[in-house]
C-alpha cells in the first residue's frame, strides 16, 4: 500500500505516437517498490514503469488506436 496516495502534477510531452517515452511528475509514487506503479492509458494497464525516484514516473506510449487516454 502507498503511505500517501501518488499525485501525479506533470505530463511531459503531453501528447505522443506509440514509442514516445512519456514522463509524469508528481508525488507518492511508488519508490523503492516499484511494483506499485501502473500507469492506465483509458482501461490498458502498463506495468512496465520506470520510477527513478517518488517524483517521477517513465513509461513508452503502447501502440494502440488512435485517440484520447
């Protein structure tokens, strides 16, 4: 469980093709158990986050069809 509740605050770039690396900011992540961290694209669960420290989350955008997540 999250000692406190992970509060994302940035997305960079905010908007990208399958392959981008996108990086979200923010707060409470999931460090030093990464495990934690999954990041949605609408109900598409990616598990395969990269989490350097509690503030930022690095994850490529899956190929899926185009549109809004």
């Amino acid at each position: 469980m999250f000692s406190t509740a992970p509060r994302p605050l940035g997305l960079s770039p905010g908007s990208g093709a399958p392959g981008t690396i996108l990086t979200i900011t923010g707060t409470g992540f999931g460090v030093p158990n990464p495990p934690q961290n999954t990041v949605y694209f609408g109900s598409y669960a990616i598990n395969n986050v990269y989490s350097p420290d509690s503030k930022t989350l690095t994850v490529i955008v899956p190929n899926l069809a185009p549109g809004t997540y």
